[in-house]
C-alpha cells in the first residue's frame, strides 16, 4: 500500500511538471527518466512502476499495460558490511553519553547485537515484546515472528534510555506507539544522518546506513561459521536461497585469502 501511494504521488508531480497524466508508453518511459534525472537509483525507478502497473491491472483488467518498453527488473546491488575489525572499532569507543550520536550509535549497535533486527522494527519495540531474556517481536514487513536473545550488552542499552520513554517503547524515537509513514519517514532520514557522521568519526572504508548493522550482524555470523539456516530464521528470511543472495558479496580480502590458498596448493611445492 505504501509502495502504491508513494507511485502514484510521484507520478502526480511528473504529470504536473510534464503536463502529461496518459500513460502511454513513450509516457512511462519520460517518467521512468524523470525520476532518474531526480536521483532515483534503477531498482527504485522500477518498483515505482511495478507499483503503477499493479494498480493499472487492478482497474483496467484485461487492457494491455503500457509498460512494456520500461525496465521493471531488479538489479543486484552489493551489499554493505563492517568487517571484524571496524565493528570492533566502534564498540570499543563510543561516543560520549552526553554526544547528540550517543543515541543513533546505540541503536546501531543494539541493531547489530540483535541479530539485525530492521530499524523499523526496532523503533516499534515495547516493553510487551520483552520476555525474560529474548525479545519477541512480529516483522513489519513480514509478520514473521522472531526471537532475540538479549545479551548482556543489549541490556545496558535498554537500560540507558528505560526512564526516556515514556510511551512503553524501548526507545525514545517515536511519539506513539503506532507511527505515522510521514513521521517514521523522517526519523528514518535522520537516523541515517546521524550515521554517516559516526561513519566520518571511526573513519569507516563504507558509509554506514541502517542496512548496515543487518549485514554486518549476518556477515559476522556467516564468517563465524554460524548454521545458514540459523542466520535465515534470525533475519526473518522466507527461505535460505534468500539469505544466500544476502551474504553472497564477499570482501575483497576474504576474496584475496581464497585466491591464496589457491595459489599455494599449485606452488608450495615447487618453493
């Protein structure tokens, strides 16, 4: 639903600026480029029009849609995680409690010890889904339940900001308990701010975004040797093949060391 309405606002405001609103396909195609020229990446351009034809199947059923000149694939893109060393980096320096970070670096962190629980999911956590020592929460995208052991660290985390949050949430992120898209819009945007500053500050080899804390959480488990089905359940993943395509970007140095062992099968020998 929120794919569809986002569509729809955008096509409204090429249509406006286009003086255009006939979806044809040399239409869809200038839109498609619009969107470009305003600094959409190729996969959202594409699920902005998958979004379009959905609704134009929906209510003209049977009519040919035109959108069979425009790209509505999906292009991988390379996921992003920390390595050992610079999550190590940051949890052993973090900033000052009193630093405007502070709060945008815990979440991150509890992000991550939390076996990449999504920022949206985070930010809706309560006291309710706090049981003993686990964390049950339902994703919003989903409705998978999930289950969290919560580490000690997690805890000191829950702990600094318990007397904050004054609406049973267990951070003081949200105004309520249910979330307007607008509001949880802008919180997203300004927690991806705040994390390309503590990018800048632990001098990070990639800028950290809120996907992040979920791809490092799985990388680490994966280089740990941790069972991939086990991965795929904590991530809430609808199968392995998912997680597969998830953690399949190895490191460059991950990379070099496999060509070494390589390398050293053929020459050891001979040296």
């Amino acid at each position: 639903k929120k794919n569809y309405i986002t569509a729809l606002n955008s096509f409204r405001v090429f249509s406006h600026e286009c003086q255009n609103c006939v979806m044809t396909d040399d239409t869809m195609q200038r839109y498609q480029q619009w969107l470009a020229a305003k600094g959409k990446n190729r996969n959202t351009c594409s699920c902005y029009v998958r979004s379009l034809r959905s609704l134009h199947n929906k209510i003209y059923p049977g009519m040919e849609p035109p959108f069979g000149s425009v790209f509505t694939g999906c292009t991988r893109t390379r996921k992003r995680a920390l390595n050992k060393d610079d999550i190590i980096l940051m949890a052993m320096n973090p900033p000052l409690t009193a630093s405007p970070l502070r709060l945008w670096y815990d979440v991150f962190m509890f992000s991550v010890l939390g076996m990449g629980i999504p920022f949206v999911d985070l930010v809706h956590l309560t006291h309710d889904n706090l049981q003993g020592d686990v964390i049950v929460y339902k994703r919003h995208k989903t409705s998978q339940q999930i289950i969290v052991p919560v580490v000690g660290e997690m805890a000191e985390i829950m702990n600094r900001y318990s007397r904050l949050s004054n609406n049973g949430l267990l951070f003081p992120l949200l105004k309520h308990r249910v979330s307007t898209f607008s509001e949880y819009q802008n919180l997203l945007a300004r927690y991806n701010r705040a994390l390309v500053k503590l990018s800048a500050k632990y001098n990070l080899p990639c800028k950290l975004t809120s996907y992040v804390a979920r791809h490092t959480w799985a990388s680490l488990a994966n280089a740990s040797g941790i069972n991939l089905k086990h991965i795929s359940q904590a991530l809430g993943h609808s199968s392995v093949k998912t997680t597969e395509i998830y953690l399949e970007c190895l490191s460059s140095s991950v990379m070099h060391k496999n060509s070494r062992i390589v390398a050293n099968l053929l020459y050891s020998k001979a040296e």
